[in-house]
C-alpha cells in the first residue's frame, strides 16, 4: 500500500465514518491540532531527562491517539471505539495537585521560557489550547464525548505546571512580565 491516495490532491480527505470531505473541515482542522500536539511533545521528550517526566508525556502521547480514536469514532457505540474517560481527566488531575503543592501559589502572569524543557513545555501548553478551541469548534459539527474537552483543558494547565516545574528544578526564577509605560500619562 502506498502511502499517497491522491485523494487530497482535490482537497479532499477521508474522516471515519463520513466519506469524503474537505480538508477545511472542523474535525480535519481537530485531528491537525491533535497530531501537531503530539509531535511537539516529541520534540519536548528531547529535552526532558527526569524519567517521571519523560514516562507522562508518553503516556500523554498514547492518550491524544486515543483521544482520536473517540472523536473519529464519535458515531459509533460508545463501547466500540477506544474512548477518554474520567479517570484519564483524574489523573490529570491529581498530577496538578501534586505539582502544585510542591511549587506554591502562583503570584503573578509569568513569562513562558526558561530552560528549554520549560520553553518547550510551554509551546506544548499553548498548542493544546489550541486543540482545545478546535475541540470546541467541532462540537458545531458533530457531538463529541465531553470528556475529551475536559481532558484537553486539564493537559494544559498540566503542562504549564510542568513548565514551571522545570525551571525551579534548575532554581531558575520565574519572569513576571514588564508593562511598559503603564500608568504613565
């Protein structure tokens, strides 16, 4: 099997269950923002050597298939498609807390960069907000498990306090941001 259709070359794609459609379409635009994610996150296992660390974003990598998996499969019965559940938005969850404990309350916006684990943690933040708007947007075409909005919006905030994470490990200060001629008349 080749690995070129020709299909796209009408712009034009194959989206499971629904036949051909346009590239321009929300879902395609969803799994671009999904699969975009999950390179940079490869691109971020480069830089990260904590093995804790390095095992979550692998798994992270595994659960945005799966997260694929439910919104190619949204049409199909729930049991016959891999699905993101609860317990996937839990444990999230419960990884925030812990990092959240150890780094304190947060005062203040802060600059995203710092070493290059954390630059490229943050990169990886803001492009699961970008799945995450996608997300949003496709729920205009199709209905889509809630969970994977819940899971998206968790990842986010995870990797932000991974960002952090990397930079106290290192004593490296966080940057609040400067604004210029505020308050000056």
């Amino acid at each position: 099997m080749k690995i070129y259709t020709k299909i796209g070359d009408q712009g034009k794609t194959t989206f499971f269950g629904c036949g051909l459609i346009p590239k321009s379409d929300a879902r395609i635009e969803t799994f671009g923002a999904l699969d975009e994610l999950n390179s940079v996150i490869g691109v971020t296992l480069c830089f990260v050597e904590d093995e804790g660390i390095r095992s979550s974003l692998v798994k992270i990598q595994h659960d945005l298939f799966q997260l694929g998996a439910d919104l190619g499969g949204s049409k199909l019965a729930v049991d016959s498609m891999p699905r993101i559940r609860e317990e996937h938005v839990r444990e999230l969850e419960l990884a925030i807390d812990a990092l959240d404990e150890r780094l304190g309350a947060q005062q203040s916006f802060i600059l995203p960069g710092g070493t290059k684990e954390s630059a490229f943690l943050h990169l990886a933040r803001v492009i699961t907000r970008r799945a995450e708007r996608s997300l949003v947007q496709v729920q205009e075409v199709i209905e889509i498990n809630p969970e994977t909005l819940r899971y998206v919006n968790r990842l986010s905030d995870y990797f932000f306090m991974l960002a952090r994470s990397a930079n106290k490990e290192v004593n490296l200060k966080e940057q609040q941001p400067i604004y210029k001629y505020f308050g000056k008349e």
